[in-house]
C-alpha cells in the first residue's frame, strides 16, 4: 500500500467513525476526544469541530505532505447505546491489531445498516409504560397513570408515522402535544378526576429535552460553547413547540365542549415511586436501544441515581440531592466502564434521565405563562435550574474523583 492509500484509509475511517459517533448523540467534547485519540494512534496530525448539526475535519500526516478538510451538515443525533457499545469494541479491536482499517470501515458499514435491536411491539409498549411511571413518579392517582400510559402509546404512533413522513417529522413535537392535549380534555367527559396538565406532560414525557438540555449545559462547562449553546437552544425551542401544542389543544377543546370541573381524586401511595422507577428504567433500555447484556447494569443505574438523590435530599434538599444522586452515578458509571471496558455513558444516560429535571421546565413555563399551578410547588423554575446545574456538577465531581478511562 502507498503512502497515499494508506492515508487515504485512515482519514476515510476516521471521518466515518466521526460521523457514526455523531449520529448516536456522543457530545461534542466526548467525540472530539475519542477522535483524536484515534488519529493519534493512527498518527495523524488532526483537529475536530463538532456541533450538533455540523462536523468539521482537518487531517494531515506526520509530514505535512497530505492534508485533506472536511465539512459536512449533519442532523442532531439520537441516542443509540447498543450501537455505541458495538463501535467502542470496534475501536478497542483495531487499536489491539485485531483488525485492519478496511475490516474496521466495514464493520462500520454493518452497524450503521443493523436493524433496530427492540421492534414495534416492545418499542410501542416503552412508551406507554414510561408515560404512565412518569405519572406514578409525579404522585399523582392511578387514573392519571392508566390515561397517561394509553396515550403515551397514541404518541408513539405519530414517531411511526414520522418516519414515514419528512412534514410530519417536522412536525412532530407540537402535533403530538396537540393531539394528546385534545383527548385529555376529551377523557374528563367521561373521567373528570384526571389532571389534565399532568397527563398531558406525562403523555409526552419522552419528547420533554430535559436530557439534551443537560447535555448541553455539561458542554458549556467543558466550555465547549458552540456546541453547549446550539444544543440548549434547540431544547429550549422543543420545550416551546411542545409548550404550545399542549396550550392549543386545550383552547380547542374548551370551545369545542367547554371545561370539565376538576374532581380531586387520591394520590398514589409513597411505595409506587419505586414501581416507577423500575418500570422507566426498563423502559429506558428499549427507548435507548441498550443491548440486553448491558440492560442489568443500566437498570441498577436508576435505582443507584433516584435512592442516592432522595437519601441526599432529605438532609441537604432537593437540588443538592440531586448532586449528591448524579455524583453517586457518576462513580458507578465509571466503575462500570473500568470493569466492563466499555463507555461509561451506556450506563450513566440511562441513569441520568431519573434525575433531569426537563418536567420541571415546562411545570414552570406553564406557571409562568398561565398562572396556573400543575402541581404544589413554588419557584420550581429556578428550582429547575439549581438541579440542571447540580447534575452537571455532580458528573463532573465523580469524573475528577474516579477518572474515566474511555473517551467516550
């Protein structure tokens, strides 16, 4: 092979796991490390931008003698852990001479092309059951549960169709908060014990960005603001769209067949916040695609993060619970990935969703626009904003305490 094939396959593999790292939602500062840490091994002289919707390479050999850019438009990724498990072992097989740069780029190539590893059925019950634990999480009665679950499942009917459908992908967000919004108000005809805001919001929990706007915030204090600010703002306009769908809806359907008087009913028990979280801990691993040999660690990752925070909490308050939860997932997350050798982020995104407070957000945009309250709580916006932060915070600490050994 000639100096200039050779170079030609490096740079070819590297802008290939670029952009397949990219598209399951790896952060900016995360990627760029793993990507350089790969040219290194590859020696490869290179620098990386990474946003949430563009990718920038510039590479060169030791010599200088070639050097190639690249810029592509990319769309914002989605979370996929099983596939970022698969490329991780991909890398460390390269990196160990197991395979060649052309093995390595086809293997690439098939986990791209692999099918999703849950089907229709068990993705469509995910949603459904992470609705109705986010309703029992909330505390709020088992009719908000069981509505909330069948319209969490009405939900994830239109993500089908938007894939079907480039306007509907657009779309998606507010004809979602719209629609579910109607039916809530269409149930208290014939159940006027639910509250309506809340099963609106449970409903449509798994569209609420609270991740990506955690996301965002921990790459703001890697100061990595190109990035961090893009994938705040995105989040902040997501939380708008949904926001507004969920208003519209309820306007229609208050001229359509007037207000239903809200009838109190009773709250679930105490015990049913843990039922939640293991129902949405299973949930999680569906939705985010985990493969099932790492299930049981991501699963233990939840209990890890809500028993610590609500410990925590009870001595040092909320926001600092939260802390304390994300600083105790954060040390599990990286023990797992010292352990296993595999990312430590399989494991601390599926915890990390217990924690994020992206409900919270929009309790408090409704508060404030509306007046109204959806739940009894006060200064829940900066409340939000205190947990946002003590998250970011307590992944941070856990990272300077016990050093995470993979890039990603």
């Amino acid at each position: 092979m000639t100096q200039t094939d050779d170079f030609y396959q490096k740079r070819r593999f590297i802008i290939r796991l670029g952009k397949a790292l990219h598209k399951l939602g790896t952060t900016a500062y995360r990627l760029e490390d793993n990507l350089q840490s790969i040219a290194n091994f590859l020696q490869l002289r290179a620098s990386f931008i990474i946003a949430p919707t563009s990718l920038t390479f510039i590479l060169s050999d030791d010599d200088d003698d070639q050097q190639y850019n690249h810029l592509v438009r990319v769309p914002p990724g989605d979370i996929d852990l099983g596939s970022l498990a698969r490329i991780d072992e991909l890398v460390d097989e390269l990196t160990s001479g197991e395979r060649t740069l052309a093995e390595a780029i086809e293997r690439l190539n098939e986990i791209d092309k692999k099918p999703p590893p849950y089907g229709f059925l068990l993705t469509f019950l995910a949603y459904g059951a992470s609705s109705g634990a986010f309703a029992m999480l909330m505390r709020t009665s088992w009719n908000d549960v069981f509505w909330s679950t069948l319209l969490g499942f009405v939900a994830y009917l239109f993500v089908v169709w938007s894939e079907r459908s480039r306007s509907v992908t657009e779309m998606l967000e507010p004809v979602v908060a719209l629609t579910t919004s109607l039916l809530a108000c269409a149930i208290t005809l014939i159940d006027p014990s639910i509250n309506v805001p809340m099963v609106i919001l449970s409903s449509i929990i798994a569209f609420i960005p609270g991740l990506s706007l955690t996301v965002g915030l921990s790459e703001l204090a890697a100061r990595h603001l190109m990035s961090g600010t893009a994938r705040i703002m995105d989040g902040v306009m997501m939380m708008f769209k949904l926001y507004f769908g969920a208003v519209l809806g309820m306007a229609f359907a208050e001229l359509f067949w007037g207000k239903v008087e809200f009838i109190p009913p009773e709250t679930t028990p105490m015990w049913t916040s843990w039922v939640a979280v293991t129902i949405l801990s299973f949930s999680l691993v569906i939705l985010f695609k985990a493969r099932l040999k790492d299930a049981p660690w991501g699963i233990i990752s939840g209990y890890v993060a809500y028993s610590v925070s609500v410990w925590a909490g009870g001595y040092l308050g909320v926001a600092l619970g939260a802390f304390v939860g994300a600083f105790a997932l954060g040390i599990y997350s990286n023990l797992f990935s010292r352990f296993m050798n595999l990312p430590s982020s399989i494991v601390r995104l599926l915890g990390l969703v217990v924690l994020v407070p992206g409900s919270k957000v929009y309790i408090g945009l409704n508060s404030l626009i509306s007046g109204e309250q959806m739940i009894a709580s006060t200064d829940i916006g900066s409340q939000a904003f205190l947990i946002f932060m003590s998250l970011v915070a307590g992944i941070i600490f856990s990272n300077v305490v016990l050093p995470h050994r993979k890039t990603l």
